[in-house]
C-alpha cells in the first residue's frame, strides 16, 4: 500500500471519481453537474462528443454532435457517467512505463460495464445504474497494481499461469490481500458508498441463487460482468463454449439468463464495447495481460504508444482548442450556433427532452457557440419575488450560480431595463461609461472582472419569467454579426416555446 499512500494525485482522482458516482440520474441538477464535470476537462469532452459521433451512435440526420448535452441526450446519462469515469481512471492513473498491462485492465473494466448496463436495462430494481459502476470497478485492484507496480502485477499474472492459482489466491500470496481488499479499501478512502463497495465482494465458485434484494442483485451483475468481459475476446475460441457453459452454470438462474440470453447479452455488449473502447483508443488490444518480463519495447516506440494511451489532463477552466477570436468567441460561431439550434429543435421535436435537458442544451449552446465563460439562465421564483439562476454552465458555476439573483422589484440597472423592454442586449465593452453605471452592485461584487456580456429577457405577453445571461472576462470587440443574433434570437425562441408549453 505504500505506492498508492506515495501517489500524490489518488486524492484527487478520488474525489472525482466520487463526485461522478453520486450523481443520480434522477436527479434534476445532476445533467448540470454532468455537463460542467465533462466541459471542465478538453480531453474528456472530445472523446464524449468522438463517440456521439460514430456511425452507430449519430443522428437520423447526421448531423455532427457540439454540445455535451446533446450528446447526455443522444448517448444517455448513464452511459455518459460511466464513460466520464472510465476516462477518469484512463488519465489520472499512473502507466510506469507498462501502457499494456494497464489499457488491458481498463478496456477489461469498460466491457464489464457494458455488460452490467446491459443488466441493469432489464432490471426491476431502482437505480440499476449503479450496476454498471459497480461492474466497472470490479477490477480496480487489479488496474492499481498495474499502474502502480508493474513488477508486483507480473508476479501474480504468473502464478495464475503457472501456478493455476485463481487471481484471488494468487494476488493474497503476492500483496498480502486479494484484489477485490485492496479496490474495497482504495474506494472507501474516495468515500464511494457502501452499497457499491458491497457489491464488489467476492462471490462463491458454487451456482448463485436469485438475489433477495438489490444489494444481491448488484453483486451478482459485478462478479458476472467481471467474468464475461474476460471472454468476450475469445468468442471464437474452441474452449469458449465450455466457458460459456460454466457461466451460464454459476449465474444463469440467479439473472434469469438462458444460453440464447447470454448470446443476446454477448452480442448486444460487442457491439457497444467496441464503439466505446475505439473511442478511447483501447480497441487494439491483446485478450491477455502482457507477457513476462519487459512487455513493452523501450525507447521511440514505446514512448509513441505512451503518448497514444495517454490523455492530456486539462485544467478546470479549459476548452476544447479551436480558433477564437482575443476575446474567446469563435471564429465559426455561426456553425456552432446553428448545429446547436438544429439540436434543439429535434430534441424539442423528439418529445422525449425534458425541461432541464431543453434548457440545458440552449445554454450550453450560447456558452460553447459564444466563447463565453459563465452563463445561467434565471427564473422568477414568485415565493421570494426573485429573479435566481436555475441552472449555469461554466468556470465557479456553482458559486456564481448560488449568487446570481436579483430583486423583481423594478430599478434602474441593466437588468431591469432589458427585462422591461423585452430587449436583447450585447454588451462589447462592460466598461463603457453608460453601460458601467446601469451595472448593479450584486454584479459588481459576483464577477467583477466581466467586460463583455449578454443578456436576453425571456418574456411572454408581457410576462417576464426570466432571462439568459452569459459573460466573459474580456472585451468582445468583434461584436456580433447579423446571422449570430438571428441564431441567438432563435434559441431564445425555443427555449420560449418550451416554458410556455409546461
């Protein structure tokens, strides 16, 4: 344990690892949380949208995916949650020069998640999402080893060759506690709850019985997933069918599968598996760990594989790299302005989004289409006579979410102003004398750095429900062209017709 108490950034991935994990699908501001988590890294959010944009996933039209909202409604919350977690552990965890080995273990735990989501899509439990966390995290011990100490992972992966020793018994003779001990203590130290480190115990060789309760329901789909994800490269495999057969065995009655399910089961996780370890570079992959000793050439070669696997971790404040003018907007603003409305209005057209997501999508459409670095979209909260931000997108966005609200009582600021004249305000320079005085203080004092900004009512027959809002820290001299505001203008429209038809 004492290179993973070295390892500096395991706090760190910890604590990202558990704020993924909490978030519950159900859960209204867990899509904004899930949204920001994924923008607030560029690695991450392009391999999220590479995949919304592979052939098995794109839309009916075809149409390119922009938006990490669009891509939460395309793919599905949880399928992007697990996605961000598997991302987490490909970045964040240390290779020591054995890449093999340890994309081994990752692409083992990505299959084993598509095939507890596939479990968890035919359950009756609440929740059974979790399922496919669990199941990703059943070979956590087994990644760390072989992150951490390369040595340690090739002395077990041997005996359990040559010894014929199950990796349990061959990881406690090893490291003094199995595999499944040492993911149980890492994940409790992430404080990742008990019911998911629960579901990670180890289960008898014997045939399982029906679970009574989804605590036994969860562990069931882990160990299952765990094992069938190590035979789903070998399905060609004369021995396969003997495998399949001791599978079926042990967990068959137990989750309701028969050899025609398990096929379905096999051939609906291939084929999802595929999309996903292709979009993070795992597809290549041997069907066993590296060989002993030295697996991985030294040298050019085997710094370029390095440099294939890794991702390039990004600070909070980050986006994806494109052209942009000095103040953050985009050259192609229009583009992605007009790709975002398009998602908007087949999303609205669908019948399937709901509020949170239609509002998460417009917003996110103005802040990536724009270049801007915060933006919320405010309500009018009758109890408090407030305007309050529901949701926001972007850097502190919980905290400058907590603090922008503002009275309904009308004065003579900005806000005011554009919400009683229904008018749509694109501030270059925030500075500019006549702008700085219809500034309020409550602005001042949340972001005092904002020097360009925008600020659209959302008003309906004379009623004001709200407005959009978004800024940046830097002047925006470029202005916005005629075509911009016409796609701006839309959205607002449509996020409109959305809140009247509620």
């Amino acid at each position: 344990m004492q290179k993973f108490s070295d390892d500096a950034n395991l706090p760190a991935l910890g604590s990202a690892v558990s704020r993924v994990v909490q978030l519950a699908s159900s859960d209204d501001e867990a899509l904004q949380e899930l949204t920001n988590f994924v923008l607030s890294d560029v690695a991450l959010t392009q391999k999220i949208l590479r995949l919304s944009n592979t052939v098995s996933y794109r839309t009916a039209s075809g149409r390119t995916i922009t938006t990490i909202s669009s891509a939460i409604f395309l793919l599905g919350f949880d399928t992007v949650k697990t996605c961000a977690l598997a991302m987490l552990l490909v970045d964040r965890l240390p290779d020591n020069n054995h890449a093999q080995s340890v994309r081994f273990e990752l692409a083992q735990a990505l299959r084993a998640s598509v095939i507890g989501r596939q479990l968890a899509r035919r359950s009756h439990f609440h929740d059974s999402e979790e399922a496919a966390i669990a199941a990703l995290f059943k070979n956590l011990g087994q990644l760390l080893v072989a992150s951490h100490d390369h040595g340690l992972y090739s002395e077990i992966t041997e005996l359990t060759h040559s010894a014929d020793l199950t990796p349990a018994r061959a990881s406690m003779q090893v490291l003094g506690c199995s595999f499944d001990q040492l993911g149980a203590t890492v994940l409790h130290d992430w404080k990742i709850s008990d019911t998911l480190i629960h579901a990670l115990s180890p289960l008898s060789a014997r045939a399982q019985k029906a679970p009574e309760s989804r605590q036994e329901w969860m562990s069931l789909v882990a160990s299952f997933s765990s094992e069938a994800a190590r035979l789903m490269p070998h399905l060609n495999d004369a021995k396969q069918h003997a495998d399949n057969q001791i599978l079926l065995a042990r967990f068959g009655a137990a989750l309701s599968l028969d050899k025609g399910k398990i096929d379905q089961l096999f051939a609906l996780a291939i084929e999802e598996a595929h999309i996903l370890l292709d979009s993070m570079g795992l597809l290549s992959l041997p069907d066993k760990p590296a060989e002993l000793p030295g697996e991985i050439e030294t040298g050019t070669s085997a710094q370029n594989l390095l440099n294939d696997f890794l991702l390039t971790t990004a600070g909070p404040d980050s986006k994806p790299s494109i052209a942009c003018h000095a103040s953050g907007k985009p050259i192609n603003a229009h583009a992605l302005l007009l790709a975002g409305v398009q998602d908007v209005t087949q999303m609205m057209g669908s019948g399937h989004g709901k509020l949170n997501e239609l509002i998460m999508q417009v917003l996110e459409t103005l802040y990536q289409g724009m270049g801007f670095r915060f933006a919320t979209v405010c309500m009018k909260d009758l109890k408090s006579n407030q305007f309050r931000a529901r949701v926001a997108i972007g850097e502190h966005h919980a905290a400058r979410q907590a603090g922008f609200r503002f009275s309904a009582t009308t004065t003579h600021d900005i806000f005011h102003l554009a919400i009683k004249n229904n008018a749509d305000l694109m501030i270059a320079d925030a500075a500019a004398t006549k702008i700085h005085q219809l500034i309020p203080v409550w602005h001042r004092e949340l972001l005092p750095d904002t020097r360009s900004f925008v600020v659209l009512p959302l008003v309906i027959q004379e009623k004001p429900l709200g407005l959009l809002y978004a800024d940046r820290s830097r002047l925006a001299p470029e202005g916005v062209s005629a075509d911009e505001t016409a796609l701006i203008k839309t959205l607002k429209s449509l996020l409109l017709a959305t809140l009247n038809s509620r």
